[in-house]
C-alpha cells in the first residue's frame, strides 16, 4: 500500500505562513495597507503556522511508533 502524500509539507506552510504575517509590515512602509487586509493575511499565515508545527508533530509522532516510516532528511 502507498501511503498518500501529504498535498504541501509542514516546512513550507511555516514559510508561507511566516511570510503571510511579516508581508504587512513590510508592505506598509511603502503604501497604505487597509487593517481587514492586514488582519486577514497576519491571519492566514497564523493558521499555516499552526497547520505546519501540527504536520510535523504528527509526523515525529508517526515515526516513533514506526521505526523505518520516519520523515526522510
């Protein structure tokens, strides 16, 4: 059986996320960002934060209790 392959991995939903949350700021020194949509993608990137460290807990998780199925480095 081929175990499915997850749709993105936990290290680059950190990166979009962390992006998505800093992009505001920077955005904001050059032109005027309205505060729903600085909210909204601070947001966002919060929850692909999130999503991200949850992939990769379940993953270190996955690989305790399988020895030889671990994340590959």
């Amino acid at each position: 059986m081929n175990p499915q392959k997850p749709f993105m991995s936990p290290m680059l939903l950190l990166a979009v996320g962390l992006l998505l949350v800093v992009l505001p700021l920077l955005i904001n020194e050059f032109i005027k960002v309205p505060d729903f949509l600085r909210g909204a993608l601070t947001g966002a990137g919060l929850v692909l934060e999130i999503a991200g460290v949850a992939m990769q807990r379940q993953g270190l998780k996955t690989a305790v209790k399988s020895p030889g199925a671990g994340p590959k480095v």
